[in-house]
C-alpha cells in the first residue's frame, strides 16, 4: 500500500463521517502530510512500519455502512481483489485514537515593507 493509497482511505474515511483518525497511532489533523519517502511512509512526518492500521472514529450507527458503500470501501475492495492485499476491517465499541499534535500560530505582526495601499 502506498502513501496516495493510504490518502485516498483516509480522505474517504472523513468523507463517510469519521471524527477522529489516526494511522499506526499518529493522529491526523487538518495539516497532517501523509508522504513517500523512499521506500517509507511518513505521517506527520514520521516513518512508519508495515503493517498500515488505520483507526477512524465515527458514528457508530452510520460510520461502518457509510464507508463500506463508498468510495473507501470500493477502493480497499480494488485494492483487494487487483493487487492481493490484506484488508481487514473491524467494527469496535471501543476505539481510542492519540491527541493531535499541531502546529498553532501564538501571535502574527504585520510586515511593514513601506509602502501603503495609496501607493499602488
């Protein structure tokens, strides 16, 4: 599995509702990088070791259904049936992902370069 498969999932799992989610227990978040580096994945910037277990948080009511029937769950069947890879899929009353670790902005100035808007 690559990094644009690992993308392509995770991208699908927010689409069918997931809350949280986190690939071998690194959280993504909104600015999360999912890369390939060589012959490595990185998340977050860190590499990570086959297998690749994804863990989503969701609805529980919905969540399941709704990726199974969607494109997530049509492309891990592709992925399946085209190129043999393992896919299991498991459905917990209890899941637990790690808190995100981002990047926050503390505080901003303006640059003054010397010019003004009347300028132009």
């Amino acid at each position: 599995m690559s990094s644009r498969d690992l993308q392509f999932v995770t991208n699908a799992l927010w689409q069918a509702g997931a809350e949280a989610v986190a690939i071998n227990g690194q959280r993504l978040s909104a600015t999360s990088a999912i890369r390939f580096a060589g012959s490595a994945v990185l998340v977050n910037f860190r590499p990570l070791d086959r297998p690749y277990t994804l863990t989503a948080l969701g609805p529980p009511g919905s969540f399941p259904a709704a990726f199974a029937d969607g494109e997530g769950g049509r492309y891990l069947s592709t992925l399946r049936s085209t190129f043999g890879i393992r896919v299991d899929t498991v459905v917990a009353r209890t899941l637990r992902v790690p808190a995100a670790v981002t990047l926050t902005t503390r505080y901003s100035t303006t640059l003054d370069n010397g010019t003004r808007k009347d300028d132009t």
